[in-house]
C-alpha cells in the first residue's frame, strides 16, 4: 500500500483502470483529476503522469483493477456494435474517465476470477475483454472511444512520434526530425502532443529517461554515472538535477529510500 500523499511516478500504457477502494489523485500532464470508488478511466497513448493515493487505512486499503486496452479488440467491437448516429468531433485528449457501471465490474471480477484457473482463461479471457470493450463502448466514454479508434487511430502521428520516443529515448531529439517521422509540421506535431499526452516531446523524453535511469539503479543495481549515461545524458550534473526535481530527493538518496521501502520502484 502506498503512504498517503507520497507522490508517485509511472506511465500508463492504453488501458482502462478501476478504483474499488480509497482513492487516488493522478495528473496527467498539468490536469489533476480525483478518482474514487466505482470510478474508472482509459488512457489512449502513453502517458506520464503524478499519482498520488489520497484515502486509504490499513483496514482499508487503496485497491484497483489495470487492464491492458487492445485497441485493435476495441476498433473490431466497434465495427460489429450497431452503426450510431452521426457524433460531435470529441476533443482531442489522451484520456477519459466515468462511473463504472454494475455490469462492467462484475465483468472485471470474472476476468480477475481467471487467475487461478489457466484452462479456462485461455478459453474465456478475450470473451470477457471484448465484453468489457462492448460496456465501455456503450457507456459515457463510447464517444470518446470511437473517435480515438476512428479510421485505425485519428492521431496516428502523434502514436509515431511516441513510439519512436519510447524506443529511442536515449538518442539525441530533433523536434523537426521527429515531427517529419510523424508527417505533420513541428508546430502541428507539439500543439497535438501536448493535448494528447499533457506535455511536450522533448519533456516526454525526459520523463522516459529519468524513469528508465531509476529503473536501471533500483532493478540493475547500475551507478548514477552509468545510469545516467546509458539513457542519453551527456552530463552526469545536469542528469541529477532533473531527477531531483522529478523524484524529490538526489538518485542515491532516493534509490536508497526505494530499496529500505522495499525496493518497488514508483
């Protein structure tokens, strides 16, 4: 369980997630939202974000359920659902969040109830993930849905630029050269970026660097010299000054805090 008002520091993949108990403040780029029981969001891209749990007790415990989003699962409900009629162009974001109806929690629980049972989750567990898919979909968040799966993916180029960045953090960033990887103009590449994500690419950048740098000391046990070298910085200085700033303590204090913590990286 993670200490109230500790901040923490991941990046959530496509996905849709559930509060089911105590409750936690995320910002996703400079948006805080507060998450309660029953409350659910989805997350489209990639993005970096602040958490915070801000209700939980050692009786009860801050709880929640993360699925992986199979966008092309969801693109292929969409075809199969009825057509709907014609739709307001949704606002280009990264997320979207609503109240979980009775229906999409219990089919989350029986998906969960596969763990223990491999045979019958390799024959019922996408049955169930579509389900979820149909839920979403037919919820307050279909709009939203269907136009970030509209035609494969409205914001494909956005989607190019940040898997180049995910796969290459550790290279120098030419904003020019990325936005032409994207197809669209630099202006165009930052403006859609920044709604998308809630940050700008060189900032996402950073963030992968920072993150990946602390997972390389915590996980790998790798130096601050060589871990701030390996994700792309040229000065070891300048690399400590950031994490401070992102993490809230020097990389040795901090790894050294992560590992008395129990070593779970945050």
């Amino acid at each position: 369980m993670a200490d109230l008002g500790t901040p923490t520091y991941c990046i959530y993949e496509p996905c849709v997630a559930i509060i089911l108990q105590g409750a936690k403040e995320i910002i996703f780029g400079e948006e805080a939202c507060e998450f309660g029981p029953g409350v659910f969001f989805v997350t489209s891209v990639d993005i970096p974000t602040l958490a915070r749990v801000t209700a939980a007790s050692e009786h009860t415990p801050y709880l929640s359920v993360v699925l992986k989003l199979d966008l092309a699962m969801l693109n292929d409900v969409i075809q199969t659902l009825a057509p709907t009629k014609q739709e307001t162009t949704q606002e280009a974001r990264g997320f979207v969040s609503g109240a979980a109806s009775r229906e999409m929690l219990e089919a989350f629980e029986r998906l969960s109830a596969l763990i223990d049972r491999p045979l019958e989750a390799g024959l019922m567990s996408d049955l169930i993930k579509r389900e979820i898919c149909v839920r979403l979909l037919l919820g307050a968040a279909g709009p939203w849905l269907r136009s970030v799966t509209r035609d494969g993916y409205r914001d494909k180029g956005i989607v190019r630029a940040i898997e180049w960045l995910k796969h290459h953090y550790d290279k120098p960033l030419h904003v020019a050269d990325l936005a032409e990887r994207s197809g669209m103009a630099s202006s165009t590449l930052h403006h859609n970026f920044r709604k998308l994500t809630g940050t700008s690419p060189v900032q996402y950048q950073k963030q992968l660097r920072l993150q990946a740098a602390r997972s390389l000391m915590l996980t790998d046990r790798l130096d601050v010299n060589t871990a701030a070298l390996r994700v792309g910085y040229e000065s070891v200085a300048q690399f400590s000054r950031e994490y401070a700033r992102r993490f809230g303590a020097p990389p040795s204090r901090d790894i050294k805090q992560a590992r008395e913590n129990g070593g779970t990286l945050a």
